[in-house]
C-alpha cells in the first residue's frame, strides 16, 4: 500500500474515530434524558394505579383507569389486560402479547394507542396483580424523542461527511507530507549512488523538513570536504611515506652486503632513524584524526594560556636563540583562563613556535602574544619570515601540505594541519595571515566552548 | 643488583626480546601473555616492577592496572603501548601507571625508564630534601642552590630542575623523551632537536672550566650525569 493511502486512511481513520466519540457523547446524553423523564412519569403513574388496587380492590382500580383515560393527557397509555394479555379496559389498540411481553418491570417498546394512526416508543410498566391480570401504565416518549430522531439522523449523516472530509484532508496532507520527504529521499538515493554533490532543496518555509533538509545538506558538505581531504590525505600519505621507506630500504640492504663492521653499525644506525621518522610520521597523523574524532575531551580543564604562552616561549628561547633568532612574549598582566585540554594546546602552539623558528627567523624576532578577550582568546605566533601567499595559505594547512618540497628531512608538513585540528577540538580556528612581512598564525579560541562544559 | 620484573605481554617476539634484554641486565624476568594471568602474578605484590603491555587479550592492560591499584598494589607500572596520542598517554597516567611508553621504542629507551623506576622505588624512603651530590658537584633542593667545586653556578630554573632530575638518576641514561615528560611535563614528541639545546646549555655551565665533565651523551639513548 503506497505511503500516501496509508496516511489519507489514518486520517480518515481518526476523524471517524473522533466524531463517533463525540455523536456517541450527544446522543447518549439526550437519549437519556429524553427517556428519563417519561420514566419517571410512568414509574409515578405505576405506583399510583398499584396504590390504587391494594386500598380499592379491582372496582376502584376500573374507575381509576377510567378516570385517567378521561382526564389524562392524550401521551398516557393505561390499560388493564387479562393474564393472556388481551385488554380489558384501557387506550392500547396494540395487543399483547404480540407487542408488549407480559413481564413484571419497565420495557420500551412500539405501540399506537387507540385514536392515533402511527405507532410511537413508549416506555412501559407492567405490574402484575395477585388475580393475574396486568396493569399497563405508560408514556408516549413524544416529542423528547421525536427530536432525538432527528438528531439521530443529523449526527450520521455528519459522521458520514465527517470521514470523508477526514479522507481527503488526509490525502492532501499525505501528498504534501509525501512529496517533501521524497525530495530528500531522492537526494538520499543519489547519494548512495554515489553523487555527493546533490543537496536537498528547501522549501524557505523554515519548517522542520527544511531544518531536516538543512541538517543533511551541512552534513553532506562535511563528508564531502572529509571525502577530499581523506583522498588528498591518502595520496600524500603514500607520496610522502615511499622516499623515507625506500631509504631505509636501501640502508638495510647495503647494512646486510656490507662486509665492514664498522660501516654496517653506520647504516644501521640510519635504519633506525629513519624507522624512527616514518613513526614520527604516522604518530602525528594519527594524533591529528584522534583529534578530529574529538577524543579526550574528559582530559579538559581550566588553565592560564599566558603561562602556558610563557613555558613554551621559554622553552623555544634557546633553540631560537641558536638560529639567530630572539623570541620576544608580550605575556598578559592578568591570568588568561581557557577551559581546555592543556597538553594538546601545548602541542598546537609549540608546532607554531617550531615553523617560525624553521621557516621564519633566520635571525630576526619572532613574536609570540596572547589577546584575552571576554569570548575569545586570540594566541598568536608571528615571524619575519617569507611568510606564506594568500593562494597558498589553505595548501599549508593541509596535511602534508609542506611548501617547500625541497626539505625532505625536517618536519613531516604536519603542524599546521595539527594545530588546526587540536584549534578544531577547542571549537576554534587557525588563523594564518600576513604579518607584513612573514607570517601570522593564530589560534582563535572560545574561552568556553559549547560542547566541552565539563560534566 | 638483579630485581624481580613482571612483563605483561602477548606479542611473543617483542616478549623474549624483552625478557633478554633485561636478563642481561641482571633482573631476573617472570612473563605473563594475558591479562588475567599478569593480574594473577601481579597480586602477590613481590614484584619490583611490572611492564605492562596496554592491548592484552581477554582482560586488557588499563583493566589489570586498575584492578591492582584498587587492590591497594603500589608496584611502579610501565605501560607499553601502541596508542600513541597524547590523550592516550595521559589516559594511562591517571589510571595509575608510573611510566608510558610507546611502541615502538629503543631498548635503550624502555631500560632507562625502568631503570628510573625502580630507583624511584628505592629511593622512596629518602626525604626529598636530602642534599644530593655527583661527584664534586653539590645540590641542595630546599634552596635550589648548585655548586661545583664550592663555586656556586648560575642556573636558570629550568636548568636547575633539568640538572636535579639528572641528578637524581645518577649514572642512568636518561633519554630526550623522559626529559620532556619529566622537566617540563609535556607529552608529545617535538619535531626539533629543543631538548638537546637545553642540554647543552646546563652542559656549558655545569662543565666547562672543569677538567673532568659530568654531563655525558650516551649515543642512540640520551644523556647520563655521572662522576
């Protein structure tokens, strides 16, 4: 059964259900109160007649009913009938027991007093005396029930119109419910045929299946950008790992040819170095998607970035100092709090100070500075390097996005792409701009970042 | 001076490999493949150290290291492990471990991480005050004053703690990684030669002028302090 059909029956399935609730309601409450009433008035009547009987004997109960066929309003039905049911005195042209069951007690049924041409519902009380007969007392239900009929009549046919405007509200509703999800089921298949360039079209209604739609197309554009970076990755994963690999191939062969002790202990000695930078290698891409997948956030705590500013800087002063180069830190007067993962932001910054250092001094000043501000805290690492092109900036923040092909030894093109995955963590960014001349690398950090509120 | 090690590892090669290595280095090795077995060894407390591999089958490195330290067991623990982020390390750190290292790594490396661990535990009893001294060269931690020779030397803080560290580990390799966890408590792996320029710093005020140096390299591992 098509979608569409299942949700115009469903509709169509709960307007019936919702309007027999409420004519079960209407009609139950005036059925009952159009009846009660007459009951009461044929109970009252029973009772009288009984009375009646048990004073007066049988000749007063014959006046009394004569007195009620005379004087009674023309709805009272009244009748003294035999022990087989045929009538001795009294206004019922239907004869019982065809009609009326002899019974002792209240029943409702269909019968034509004398003088009237229709039967009518009366309510009934048959009260049986000690010599057999029957006394008849009863009501036409008249006009309480007469509307009822009519009632009775309208509440179908509404119920009638209701389940059918129900099925065609359903049906429209079930087209347009269809239609929208179809849009985004169709972009779902072709997804998976593999078109990940398709986006889900939105209405601009700003309803949820367009903040569905919006979802998925963000997260399309997620995996799409994974997807290339992922690929770009591979490729100079495999690039970069062949030259190191094939050197350490040939050390070990000419280690295992050579007849000199000596030599052999050399070559080994390069073996293992260069092992150890092809692990250097797959560490750091392995730290940079643990850093992507968001891990360790239970490792996030408050500290001061300028002292953590300040440690690093102290620690890089000699290194720089050896190249020629003077790191200057502008440490902030006041503490800098930042609710974050201490050693990963250590790393970020000293991967920074390290490319300043390697590709930015050569004997000028580096200058390392932390901005506090009320949201942001801005971490800033500038040299009077070369610097990067604008063109080039988003090639060097890639992963193996080293610019100089030249260096083959140093640095596996790795730290910016690290430093803005662990900026990533923090819900931050990496910032790379001119410092005119050199460069500018910034990490822009929210002092609290949304998802890492600590537990 | 041989001591009991516990080596909690599945790998068979990288065990007898191990298990050699610290053999000849005259510790007598007791070996365990899994974890339930290694926590079974470990709970009898008569160990001097235990290396612990972090991925075991059955029970897994972080589950026996949990166990024993809920069991009140204090044996110094050295973790062994291919995981190498640094949430990762420190994620073995606080789960009580003394010591993470990862694979793969020298064996000059994990001997002198062993080494220190259990001259830590030796020297447990020692108030950490105590005036420490190599040599002609004396240190005194409750003023963090230096002198060789009775000449006092001009440290920079972090010399000073780069130089008691080494001091403290008297005549053991120490190694570039364990100085940069234990001086300056970072965890990663940086891409430069930082470490070796400190070194070389404290090495040109601590020895130069002097005749006989202290501060050695010990080629392939690290650097020893050593009279």
């Amino acid at each position: 059964m098509p979608t569409t059909l299942r949700i115009a029956l469903l509709a169509g399935l709960l307007a019936l259900v919702c309007n027999f609730a409420v004519i079960g309601f209407i009609y139950y409450q005036t059925h009952d109160e159009a009846l009660a009433t007459v009951r009461r008035q044929v109970v009252e009547q029973n009772k009288v007649l009984s009375d009646v009987y048990r004073t007066g004997g049988k000749a007063a109960l014959d006046d009394a009913i004569q007195d009620t066929l005379t004087y009674a309003d023309p709805q009272s039905a009244v009748a003294l009938l035999r022990p087989d049911g045929r009538e001795i005195t009294g206004n019922l042209q239907t004869v019982a027991p065809t009609i009326i069951a002899l019974e002792e007690g209240y029943q409702n049924r269909l019968i034509r007093l004398r003088g009237q041409t229709t039967p009518r519902e009366a309510a009934l009380i048959l009260h049986r005396l000690p010599s057999g007969e029957w006394i008849v007392s009863g009501r036409i239900a008249g006009e309480g029930l007469a509307i009822r009929q009519t009632l009775e009549r309208s509440l179908l046919i509404a119920l009638i119109v209701a389940v059918l405007l129900g099925l065609f509200c359903g049906l429209i509703l079930a087209h347009y419910v269809g239609r929208r999800i179809s849009d985004i089921a169709t972009v779902a298949n072709r997804i998976s045929a593999r078109d990940l360039s398709q986006r889900v079209p939105l209405s601009g209604a700003g309803d949820a299946f367009d903040q569905l739609g919006q979802q998925i197309n963000a997260m399309l554009d997620r995996i799409s950008a994974l997807m290339s970076e992922l690929t770009l990755l591979t490729d100079s994963l495999a690039h970069d790992l062949r030259s190191p690999v094939s050197r350490l191939r040939a050390a070990a062969h000419a280690a295992a040819e050579s007849p000199d002790a000596a030599e052999q202990e050399e070559l080994l000695g390069s073996v293992i170095r260069q092992a150890d930078s092809l692990m250097r290698i797959l560490s750091a891409v392995l730290e940079i998607s643990r850093s992507e997948a968001l891990t360790g956030r239970k490792q996030f705590n408050w500290f001061d970035v300028g002292e953590l500013a300040a440690e690093l800087v102290e620690m890089y002063d000699p290194l720089a100092d050896e190249g020629g180069a003077r790191i200057e830190y502008d440490r902030p007067s006041r503490p800098v709090p930042l609710f974050g993962h201490r050693q990963l932001l250590a790393q970020a910054l000293s991967n920074l100070v390290e490319n300043a250092i390697r590709y930015g001094s050569s004997g000028r000043e580096i200058r390392v500075s932390v901005g506090p501000g009320e949201r942001l805290i801005q971490v800033e690492v500038a040299d009077r390097g070369p610097g990067i092109p604008a063109e080039r900036r988003a090639e060097a923040r890639r992963r193996f996005g080293r610019l100089d092909s030249s260096r083959s030894d140093e640095g596996a093109g790795l730290g910016l792409a690290l430093a803005e995955a662990i900026a990533h963590l923090h819900e931050g960014q990496l910032k790379l701009e001119d410092n005119g001349p050199g460069l500018r690398t910034i990490l822009e950090l929210p002092v609290h970042s949304q998802q890492a509120r600590p537990a | 001076m041989g001591r009991k090690i516990l080596l909690i590892e599945d790998d068979r090669e990288t065990a007898s490999y191990l298990a050699k290595g610290l053999g000849q280095e005259g510790h007598s090795v007791e070996q365990a493949t899994n974890g339930q077995d290694g926590l079974f060894r470990a709970t009898d407390g008569s160990f001097d150290l235990i290396v612990l591999d972090r991925m075991l089958p059955g029970l897994d490195g972080l589950s026996v290291l949990k166990a024993l330290r809920a069991a009140q067991i204090d044996t110094p623990i050295l973790i062994l492990s291919a995981l190498a982020s640094v949430g990762d390390r420190i994620e073995g750190l606080e789960c009580g471990s003394d010591d993470y290292l990862v694979k793969p790594f020298s064996f000059a490396e994990l001997l002198a991480r062993v080494n220190a661990l259990l001259r830590r535990r030796e020297s447990r009893i020692d108030p950490t005050d105590h005036r420490l001294t190599v040599g002609d060269l004396e240190i005194d931690p409750l003023s963090r004053t230096v002198r060789r020779a009775g000449k006092k030397l001009d440290l920079k803080p972090r010399e000073y703690l780069l130089l008691e560290y080494f001091a403290r580990n008297e005549g053991r390799v120490v190694t570039r990684t364990m100085l940069l966890e234990q001086v300056w408590d970072y965890h990663f792996d940086p891409g430069t030669n930082v470490i070796d320029v400190h070194v070389s710093r404290l090495r040109r005020k601590l020895d130069e002028g002097f005749e006989k140096p202290l501060l050695h390299t010990v080629r392939g591992a690290g650097y020893m302090l050593a009279a």
